[in-house]
C-alpha cells in the first residue's frame, strides 16, 4: 500500500472551520450511541457503530459530495453514553435519522482525546468575550487515530451549541 492509500481522512482545512458561525436549519444526520465510562468510549463499540452507519450512508447514497464538509461528530448526554451524529444529505433508510438546528459557533483545537476539558474551557472563554455562552457542546474529531499520526495533527473542532 502506497502512503495516500493509508491515508482516508482528507487534508484538514483549519481556516475553514476556525472561528466561524454555522446556523444550521435541520441539517441532516443520522445517530448512533456508544456506551462509555466516564466520557471514556469504548474503542470496539465506536468501530462497530461507524462501520454501520458508514454501510447505511453507503446504501442510501447519503454522503456529502465534498467529504471536507463531512462531520461526524460525538456529543456526550452522560458521563456514560456518547452520541455519534453522522452528516447526510437525505433521510438513511434503518438509521436514526435526525437533524439540528440552531447557532453554533466553531473553534478547531489540537490534541489528544483527553484534552476536551481544557479546550471547552478555552471555548467558553472565547464565547463569554462575545457575550455569547453555550448550551451544548459536540466535538468533530478531523482525522481517524492511522490519519492524525500520518499528518502529525490531532485536530478536532469543537461545535459550541449558543443559547
């Protein structure tokens, strides 16, 4: 296998995510939900739940046209579930389909999957300097654990959901 067949993630365009208002009017998804401890996922079940919903869109003929518009984002309910929202461009025919709308202000941070405390603070910081304050989090994780390592980033972008 050649190096850019190891890589299934596309390039990660930070400036187009970064600082930017998204004010999404049912935007379509469909949903999974994995147990976890503690915010902690447990690796096989997330596997699993994306190669479904991976296969569904597929079926369906789902997916976005341009994957660096693709999200797949993980929203924590609980301290011992996690949510995955996978991004569609029509109703998934043996899915949970679903959508959200609202105002949701965007910021890209780097790290380990550990980190997310530390960059809500850093949102909420940011948002408070805008007046704004949010009601809810999810997280798009931009490259797969084999991607981050072959591009030397860990980006994720955290979606802050405004009241």
């Amino acid at each position: 296998m050649t190096e850019k067949q190891d890589i299934c993630c596309p390039k990660f365009e930070v400036n187009k995510w970064d600082n930017k208002t998204f004010n999404w009017n049912e935007k379509l998804f469909i949903k999974e939900s994995v147990p976890t401890l503690f915010h902690i996922p447990f690796p096989p079940m997330i596997g699993k739940r994306m190669n479904k919903l991976c296969d569904l869109v597929e079926k369906a003929d789902a997916n976005m046209t341009d994957m660096t518009d693709a999200l797949v984002m993980f929203h924590d309910p609980s301290a011992f579930k996690s949510e995955i929202y996978y991004s569609v461009t029509k109703n998934v025919e043996g899915a949970e389909n679903t959508s959200l709308t609202g105002t949701f202000e965007a910021g890209v941070f780097e790290g380990p999957y550990n980190s997310i405390p530390k960059h809500i603070k850093s949102m909420n910081h940011r948002l408070a300097e805008q007046s704004k304050k949010a009601k809810d989090f999810y997280v798009h994780y931009a490259y797969c654990p084999k991607c981050a390592k072959k591009f030397g980033n860990n980006y994720m972008i955290l979606f802050a959901e405004i009241v």
